[in-house]
C-alpha cells in the first residue's frame, strides 16, 4: 500500500494530492439485510456469529487491516448496539493505525439506505473498499486498487471495481458451492468491462439475453458461468452519489450495479479484477457458512486462521487439521477426526466421536455421541448417547439424553431439545415465535431486519416471552423448550439448497432427471423460443391459430416481454398487485395497447410462469397453474373489462397450448374450468368464443373438442338460468 | 485422406446479374482472369484433396462447368459434376446428392470462395477433435469488402445485420454458439445450458463464416433426412447442430454399436471415449463427456457431439464472390494485396505475354492485363483487370474495373468501378461509371451512363 502510494505521488494530476492526502478507507456493512441466518440472527446480528469460534467481523476487519485500508467504517443496523459493545471491547478500538468508527442507523433497511447515509455523513473522500461484515478473504488489495485507479484516471466514469473469483457452478443444482444462486456475467476480456450481470436465474429461463448494441460495441465478450462474486467493491466517490441520486437502488447487485448495466445514461461503467491464487467469499447463507468454516479449518484463508487470529488463546494445531485450545478435557475413548475444532474449556465425554466440526467454547459433551459436520457454539451441553448430523447449534443450547439432530437443523439460542426428542431435517428451532405477518408485503426484498431493527433490544423480547412459555406451546419433546418454524409454503422444496448439510444424493439424482426434460423442452422450445428464427420452417407448421396475433408485429412482442418481466419482477418480490397493475397499466400507456393486450400478455405470462415452475406431472402442472391464477387473479382481472377481453384471454390461452406451452394442451378443459371458477371468464365469454370456433377448420377445433364438455355443462347450466 | 469434398458452386446467382448468363455460370466469373472456381480447386489440390463432387444448379450449367473442369484439372483432380434444380438451398443440393456420398467425413465447400485458408487444416481439425461439424471461421476482412458501397460511417447495428455472433468455448476450438446478426433484433439470447455446461463462452462478433464445413457424412444425412424442412447449411444445419450439441438428437435412434463407420460420439463403450479424449488432447473430459455422464459418473447415458470451430489467422484472406461489389472486389485483392493465391494457379504474368501497347500507353500496378489484348496509344490502366483477347482503342481510360474477354472498346472511352463482361462493343468515347455491362451488349458511341447495369434482352 504504501509503496503504492509513493509511485502514485510524482505524477502531476490532481489525483495524487487526493491519494496522498486520504488514507484507504473502507465501509463495512455490519447488516446483511438478508434474512437467510433466521432465527438466529433475531437475537445476535450475523457479522458476530462464530465462524470457528471467531466472530465474522473479525475475519473481515483483520483483513482490512492487513491489505492496507487504515480507516474502516462500520455501519450497524440490526442489534446495532451489539456491534457497537463489541468493537469497543475488542482489539479493534485501539489499533494506532486502524480506526474503526461505527456509524448507527435504525430505519435502514438497506444497502442503499446505508450508503445514502454514509453520503450524508461525508466522511468518505476518495475511494473506498466496500463490504460486508460477512467476508473472508486474504487478498491483496493493491493490485486491484492500482488498476481501479488507473483506470478511474483514464476514463472518469470507471467507477467500481468488482473482485470476482472463479467458481464453477454445479451443473446439477445450478448453484455455487457456497449455496448461492448461478450468476452469469459477460465481460469484456480485454478492458474486464463488466457488461452484463445476472444472478437471477428465473429471468429469461434458458436464455441470457445480451443487448446488440453491447455486440456491435464490443467485438468479444466472454460469458462466464465460472465466476464467483466475492461481494469485495473498490468504489470510487461517485458511487456514493449515485446512490443518492437514484433514491430507490437498495440491493447493491439487484439495483445499483444492474441499473448502472441496464441505463446507461450516465456512461458510468463497472470493472472486474479476478483473483486466481487468495481467497474471497461471503456468508450468505447456511452452505456457505458450512463452507467457508471447512476452508477455514483447512486454512485456505490463511493467515486468517482460528490460531493465528484468537491471538492471547492458545489453540494448537495437530495432526489431520484438527485444532484444540489448551484447556481441553477429551477423553481417551474419545474420538476427535479430522478438521475438527475444539474451544476453551470444553469437556468431552467417553466414546464419543467428532468428526468434521467446530466446539465452541465451554460446553460439555457426554459419552457416546456422535457429531458430524456439527457447528456447535459455545457454552452449549449435550447429555449422553445424542447424535448430530450437519447442525448448528447455537450458545446455551441443551440437549437432552438420547436426542436426535437430523441434518440441516438449526437450533438458535438456549433452545432445550427434549429426551430422545428427534429434530426432523432441515428445522429451524428458536425460543422466539416464528415473526407471524407472513413477509409477503414488498417490504421483506430489504427488510429482513426490519423485525431486527424494530426489535434492538432482542433481551426485551425474550423477557416479553418467557413469562408466558406454557409448556405446551413446544414442539421439542419432554422438557424441550422452543419453537420450530415452518416452513413458508413454497420454500420447503428448495431448504436443502442452503443448508448446512450436504445435498442428499436422491434431491442430486432428481435434479438430475428433471434437468435432461427440461433440456429436451429446451430444444423443443428451441423452436419457438429462438428470436434467430432458425427454425422458420417449423414455426409455419403451428402457424394456423396465431394470426391475429401477427398483426400487431414487433411492438407486440416488445409489449408482451415488457408484461411478462413486470410479472416476473412483481412475483420474485412480492410487489402487491395494486402496484403490478399500475405497472402494467404503464406500459400500456407507453406501448400504445389496448387493456385486451394487457389482458393476453399478463395471462400469458402467469402460464408461463406455471410451464417453468418445477413440476413433474401434470397434476402438478395443474396446481402450479391453480396457485398463479388464484394468487394473481385481481391483477388479471383488472384488465378484463368486458366480454372481447376475455375471450382474448381464452384464444391466447389456446395460442399457447399450441405453442409455447404444449404441456398445457392435455389440461385445456381444466383450465378453462379453473378460470372460469375463479370468475375471470363468465360463461358468455366461453361460449362465443366456442361459438368463433364452431366454424373453424379441424385443425383449429382441438382444443373445442376437448373441452366439448365443459361447454356442454355450461350450455345446459345457462338454459336452466332461462327457463328460471 | 478419407475426405470427399463437395464443392457448392451454384449456377446463375441473381445477385450477380447482369454478370452471370447461359453462357457464364458463376462458377466460371473470371476473377483476374480465371474462372472462380479455381481457386477453390487449386486450394483444395494443394491440401491433396483430390475426390471431388462439384455441385452446379442447373443442367446447363453443369455442362459448361464440366467442361471446363474436364479441360483444366483433368488428371491433376478426381471431380464429379452433379447438377441440382435450382433453388433448393445448400441443404437441399446436399440431400440429393447424398447417395453419392461415402466417406467417413464430408467437406462442403462454396465454390465462390477466394481464400488462402487451408481446407487440409480444416479437415484435420475435424478429424482431431472427431467432431460431428467443423465450420470454418475467418475474421471480418478490414476493409469490408462485403458491406456493398463504400459508405465508411456505417451504422454499427446495421454492420451486426452482416456478420455472425460466434460462441466460442475458451480454448476457441468448440463451437457453442451461432446466430447471423441479421435475424437478431434487439438483442442476441445466448443459450445457457450450454454456457452451464462449459463455464464460460467467448462470444464474437468480429468473426464470419467462411462457407467451408467440414461434416461427419453419417450426421449430415441423418439430420438432412430427419429435417426435411431444412434448406441451407449455414443457417438451418449449422445452427441446429450447434444447438443439440449436448443432446444429440441427430445421433439418438442410432443403433448403440456404432458400427457405421463409428459414427457415434460418445458411445456406450468407454474405450472409444477414452480414444476420443486422447484425440482431443484433452487430460480432463471435455464438457461434452462430462455433460453426458451421470451422476454416479457411470457410463455416458446421453450423446453429445462436438461442433468444432476453426479459426483462420486474421492475415489469411477469405471473401465470397456473391455480390457485385464482392466481385470488384476480389479482382482488385486478387491483382493487388492478395496477389499470393494466384502464384501457381497459373505461371502468368500479371499481363500477358503477348501484349500488344501502344505509345504512351502506362498499365499502373494491382492491373492485369489478358493474353492477346492489345491496347491502343497513350491509354491509362488503373488498378483494373483486362481479359484476352480484348482490343481497346487509343485514348482510353480503364480505373478500377473489371473488362472480361473478347471486349473491344472504342477511342477515347472512360471506364470507372465498371464490370464489362465479354463480347462487349464499347464505341468510342463511351463513358461508364459504376457500370455492369452484360455479356454482347453493345454501348453506342458517345453515350455516357452512370450506375446502371446494362444487358441485352433475354430473348
């Protein structure tokens, strides 16, 4: 860092009096706002879990420290307080040349609040690393620093530098072996432009759309599927601003660095730096946590290792990675294997077995119990004969003889499992009470820690609790005390993504099977799908049914993804549907349709989504369809105004069963019958549309047929209206 | 080596009228004064490609280029001459002369090619990687010679509508994506399941396909016989196999033994995969094994094939003779920067060796000059090629054009970026300007034309 400076000072610009004058500074997010670590992070804020036996922060000031940033500002949200008592405690108050200021908030609930507010304080005068409390790394910044600043020199709107490392993928699961979902990005290979970035894997399923213009700019662009982000930012000032001036950027990936990519009004540009040999990554979730505790232990991130960093405590290392403090009462029958960590003061018992784990500090093991992959935090008792399989057990749990944790379980703080209690997989047990308002509102995207912030002092609540713990109110077997959650509707499928436990083979086989249909759609769809029109000659065969559809040419198409995203967008974040219909109405305004388009294009997009909604049979195909239509009906409704719209709604439906969604063709008459159950359609509008079709040809009549029935009972059901 | 090539030489390509006729096929189009197809030939001799069928559209053309092939490369070249309808697409002229195919692998070549780019390399590439195609990529010749006119400030989306966007896997060698620009419209949608199965993919768009393929025969029948709707190579067969590459379904109603030639990809036995990972040099699986493996890494349960790329340095030459201004165009490279693929066609000089010229007369630099033209006094050749036989008067100005055979042109005439095809009666003073002279015509004296394309009325 400081060699750097010094080759930086003797050039003659105005840049080097800045370098010269402003230390290194960096802002470190203390606040994920992400509500991955529940319940856990309701009590203790996640930047001080243990992550082998230290807390996250520490990893994350440590390195700070080492690659040369000499002040460091902390924002704190949730359990702010919290933070705040430990930092002043800890080494970091009185480093001489690292200055660690924190920077309270209690009514952000963002990244981009938080930044608005540093702006606000003006303490950040030059480029900043930014960060979040949960990173371990061990790279050095200077290379990376030193390209941002050239090129920030060159060309003024150079105004961040990502680090990305790479990380392929699994191709089964499609996400990274930290548990987070597949990202793609296109950078340019020679300047590292960063032109392209998607970590949304729902968007545009099969397909990365890449803007023509970014072609013709750019005459190679290199996808990467490889690629990791490590959440390490080198920004400059501006990005500050720009966070004020766009007042709604609130995730820094989803919002900021897409709308830099998408809008480029500004022509301000972003760049990446990738490591090959050090390591950087987050916490963002339990299988990262698992993860990047496993490359702890098996030092990758060294010097940042458990005996370099505890410092005063001595903890020794020993053969097979396994590390144990000095105090350690282990014993002789028992058996700790490799990569395992044993804290301060723990006592464990006869035949025991520890494999693969981190104890904390001060708990008590019993005889014959058996842990694997376990993260069991301090201060923590397990009686006899108990088994843990890939849990993490937080301080002062206790678990009673003979208890059973399957894996993926999460037991939070104090949480008392009963006798010969088992926890079934994938629970998470807390003494608090699920937070009961359901996060659908829109708020959840950011809040996270909305409950978090509105609950600083989390002692209160538990105080406000334990009064009224009747015994009946646990799940956790005689003597247990605590709550399980449940699962929301929806997320239970997908818990084994980011648990701590390894993927069961069985989920991996699924996948597996499900991944070669869909790619046999995908190459069917090929047909459809493929905006080069290779195909042209296929999509004639199918051409009958849609030619109303042609009329209306590109701008329809435009209007029909513009639709498509906007529901897209209004699911993946829980917009409420007053606003997805404002939205809509918008573009309706913008793409000059009329609200029978709105109606065509929204329907298409709820089918759509239920066709790329995992399912496996029809039946489920069905019940996807059910679950969009009834959650989505208002929005739907909304545009359908009188009869012509609805039977729009009934002819794109038909459209799509012969197209895109030919899945949909076998469950028409269902369908229909859903729709019309659910009053979106009222039988007149059925029946002149079976009506239109009475003359068609043959070919045209499929889906009549099938639903002939139906049509039948309808007919029937309308005659006896009559004769009332 | 086991390679038959098919050379797609067309017949009467509409874009080139008024310069092709009955008489002249576009395979024969003189390029410095040799029929068009001799480059490709010459190129292919040189790689000892020697098992030919050449694909002429028409009947009558087939005569004439048959002729002229029996004349020229006759015991230097084992040539077949079929003739195809017209209009039937490049997969479509593949299909019907398929049954005359019978090697292990296929090159497919367009016959209008004028290109220095090694089709023996291209096979060999083929033959390396054991690949189900092999397109032949060349970069995007600087000075454009494929956008028509001259215009320099071209719209930027506009020149995407020309070229290709190419995906390639890391090492350049694999094929992962094709998409012409022109059918792109507003922006380009890259498949990400092969992305998944690769972990990164160059994507370019400085690229272009040079009409050179190089096909497992079993492949190629099997997909032109199971898509029947498929009409040209480039942009039907290409594209699909590129597509299905990791699932292949060319491949999949094929008997699992593989006995045809070995024409499996990756076959249920694991030796053979082991050979083709050798071939491919490859100490690791490539994406294509790995992605057909199952979880339990078993024996591959589904098939891949690879599509291979080959990429020409960026100095090799490579246009396609299928535009008017593509024509200038190679004339002036092909006498000019270019002038490398002519050495050995032909031991001739850039003019001829019995030129007969008059006093002052000057031929200037990149021009040629045919056997037995005679130029008349004080007459100027710029950048310009003259066929045989020619007769021009005194006076003349011939710049940057092109004068096929048997051309007489009067005194004083002006000939600027023109294309005056044989038989031509140019009185005197003439004046032509970005002209195309069909084939007979007869320009009256004095007459002065700019731009336009003149031929006789097709009786």
């Amino acid at each position: 860092m400081g060699a750097q400076k010094k080759s930086a000072t003797p050039r003659v610009s105005e840049d080097p009096e800045d370098l010269a004058r402003n230390p290194l500074q960096a802002i470190l997010l203390a606040d994920s706002f992400a509500t991955t670590f529940r319940p856990i992070t309701l009590e203790r804020p996640k930047v001080l879990l243990p992550l082998v036996n230290i807390p996250m922060i520490d990893y994350t000031l440590a390195w700070l420290e080492s690659a040369g940033v000499e002040e460091v500002f902390v924002f704190c949200c949730a359990h702010s307080k919290q933070v705040i008592d430990y930092l002043e405690s800890s080494q970091w108050s009185s480093k001489p040349n690292f200055i660690v200021t924190t920077i309270e908030s209690h009514n952000s609930i963002s990244a981009g609040d938080a930044l608005r507010l540093i702006y606000e304080r003006n303490v950040i005068h030059g480029d900043f690393v930014l960060i979040s409390g949960d990173t371990v790394s061990n790279m050095l910044l200077t290379e990376a620093l030193q390209e941002h600043r050239e090129r920030k020199k060159k060309d003024a709107n150079a105004i961040m530098t990502m680090v990305v490392k790479q990380s392929k993928p699994s191709p089964i699961t499609q996400q990274s072996r930290l548990g987070t979902d597949e990202l793609f990005m296109a950078i340019n290979p020679v300047t590292k432009q960063l032109l392209c970035y998607e970590d949304k894997a729902e968007y545009s399923k099969g397909f990365i759309s890449l803007d023509k213009t970014l072609i013709a700019d750019n005459p190679s662009i290199i996808l990467h599927n490889d690629k990791q982000d490590c959440y390490i930012d080198i920004c400059s000032q501006e990005v500050l601003s720009l966070f004020t001036d766009n007042f709604d950027y609130q995730h820094l990936r989803r919002h900021f660095v897409k709308g830099l990519l998408v809008d480029d009004i500004m022509g301000y540009k972003i760049f990446t730096h990738e490591i090959h040999s050090s390591y950087a990554a987050r916490i963002d979730n339990f299988r990262s946590y698992d993860t990047i505790s496993k490359d702890i232990i098996q030092r990758w991130t060294y010097p940042f290792v458990p005996d370099i960093l505890s410092g005063s405590t001595a903890i020794k290392v020993e053969r097979q990675g396994t590390y144990r403090a000095s105090d350690v009462t282990v014993s002789r029958s028992a058996d700790i294997g490799s990569f395992t960590f044993i804290g301060q003061g723990t006592k464990i018992g006869n035949d025991t077995k520890i494999s693969h784990s981190v104890v904390g500090e001060g708990c008590t093991i019993g005889s014959n119990v058996t842990i694997e992959g376990c993260y069991i935090w301090n201060n923590v008792t397990i009686e006899d004969g108990c088994q843990l399989r890939h849990a993490i057990v937080c301080d002062g749990v206790i678990m009673k003889s003979g208890a059973v944790l399957q894996p993926g379980v999460i037991l939070s703080f104090k949480v008392v499992v009963g006798q010969q209690f088992v926890v079934p997989a994938y629970s998470k047990v807390s003494l608090l009470q699920q937070p009961t308002h359901l996060d659908s509102d829109e708020e959840l995207e950011y809040a996270d820690n909305t409950s978090g912030t509105g609950e600083p002092g989390s002692d209160k609540l538990n105080g406000d609790i334990t009064p009224d713990l009747s015994e009946t109110a646990y799940e956790l077997g005689a003597g247990g005390v605590g709550y399980i959650w449940s699962v929301f509707e929806g997320v239970q499928d997908e818990e084994w993504r980011q648990s701590v436990a390894p993927i069961p083979t069985d989920k991996l086989i699924k996948l597996m099977l499900e991944k070669d249909e869909d790619d046999e759609q995908l190459t069917q769809d090929g047909n459809v799908f493929s905006a080069s029109g290779e195909l042209k000659a296929d999509s004639d065969d199918n051409g009958s049914g849609d030619d109303d559809n042609e009329d209306s040419g590109d701008d329809y198409v435009f209007f029909e993804k513009e639709v498509e995203a906007t529901f897209l967008r209004a699911v993946n974040e829980n917009v409420k549907v007053d606003h997805a219909v404002l939205e809509v109405n918008a573009l309706r305004l913008s793409y000059n349709m009329a609200s029978v388009d709105c109606a065509g294009a929204i329907f298409y997009s709820m089918m759509k989504l239920a066709v790329e909604s995992p399912h496996n049979s029809a039946s489920e195909l069905h019940k996807n369809a059910a679950d969009i239509i009834t959650k989505w009906q208002k929005l739907l409704k909304s545009f359908l105004h009188d009869i012509d719209e609805e039977i729009e709604v009934v002819l794109k439906f038909e459209e799509m069963c012969l197209e895109s969604a030919r899945e949909f063709a076998a469950l028409f008459p269902q369908i229909l019958h859903l729709l019309y159950d659910k009053e979106i359609l009222q039988e007149d509008a059925i029946l002149k549309w079976a009506d239109e079709k009475e003359g068609a040809d043959a070919a045209d009549k499929v889906f009549l047929k099938h639903s002939e029935k139906f049509i039948q009972w309808l007919k029937e059901a309308e005659e006896e209206d009559e004769d009332e | 080596m086991d390679f038959q090539v098919v050379v797609l030489a067309g017949g009467s390509s509409k874009n080139l009228t008024p310069l092709v006729s009955k008489e002249l096929p576009k395979p024969l189009l003189p390029v410095a004064n040799r029929p068009v197809l001799t480059y490709v030939l010459h190129q292919l001799e040189q790689s000892n490609l020697k098992d030919l069928i050449v694909v002429v559209e028409g009947e009558d053309a087939a005569l004439v280029v048959g002729a002229w092939i029996s004349g020229t490369f006759i015991d230097r070249l084992h040539v077949e001459i079929a003739a195809v309808p017209e209009d039937i697409g490049t997969a479509g002229a593949i299909r019907e002369i398929s049954h005359h195919l019978t090697t292990k692998d296929i090159l497919v070549v367009s016959g209008d090619l004028v290109s220095d780019v090694p089709p023996g390399a291209v096979a060999a590439t083929h033959r390396r990687h054991d690949a189900a195609v092999t397109a032949t990529l060349c970069s995007i010749p600087v000075s454009g010679p494929l956008e028509s006119g001259s215009s320099v400030g071209k719209d930027k989306a506009k020149k995407l509508g020309r070229y290709n966007i190419i995906g390639l896997d890391p090492g350049k060698q694999f094929l992962l994506h094709i998409a012409t620009g022109a059918e792109i419209e507003k922006d380009a949608r890259l498949p990400k399941r092969i992305l998944r199965a690769v972990g990164q993919m160059e994507i370019r768009s400085d690229l272009m396909d040079a009409h050179m393929y190089a096909f497992k025969r079993s492949v190629l029948q099997e997909v032109l016989e199971l898509k029947d709707a498929f009409q040209s190579l480039k942009e039907d067969v290409l594209p699909y196999l590129v597509r299905s590459q990791l699932k292949s379904e060319a491949l999949s109603n094929r008997t699992p033994q593989g006995e045809e030639n070995g024409n499996e990809k990756v076959t249920s036995l694991n030796n053979q995969v082991f050979v083709s990972r050798i071939l491919a040099n490859a100490s690791i699986p490539s994406f294509h094994d790995r992605s057909s493996e199952t979880p339990d890494g078993s024996a591959p349960t589904r098939k891949t094939h690879k599509c291979c790329a080959y990429i020409a340095s960026s100095s090799s030459y490579c246009v396609r003779l299928n535009s008017i201004q593509a024509f200038m165009d190679i004339n002036r490279d092909v006498t000019g920067e270019a002038d490398h693929l002519l050495s050995g066609t032909d031991p001739n000089n850039n003019i001829g060796p019995s030129p007969k010229l008059g006093t002052k007369t000057t031929v200037g630099p990149h021009s040629m000059l045919g056997e037995g033209s005679e130029v008349g006094d004080k007459c100027q050749v710029k950048r310009s090629v003259i066929g045989r036989h020619c007769r021009i008067g005194s006076h003349v100005k011939v710049v940057n054009s092109v004068v096929m055979n048997h051309v007489t042109i009067g005194d004083g005439c002006i000939i600027q970026g023109s294309v005056v095809c044989s038989n031509v009666q140019l009185q005197d003073r003439v004046v032509l300007k970005d002209c195309q002279v069909g084939a007979g015509f007869v320009v009256t004296a004095g007459s002065e034309y700019k731009a336009e394309s003149l031929a006789r009325k097709e009786k």
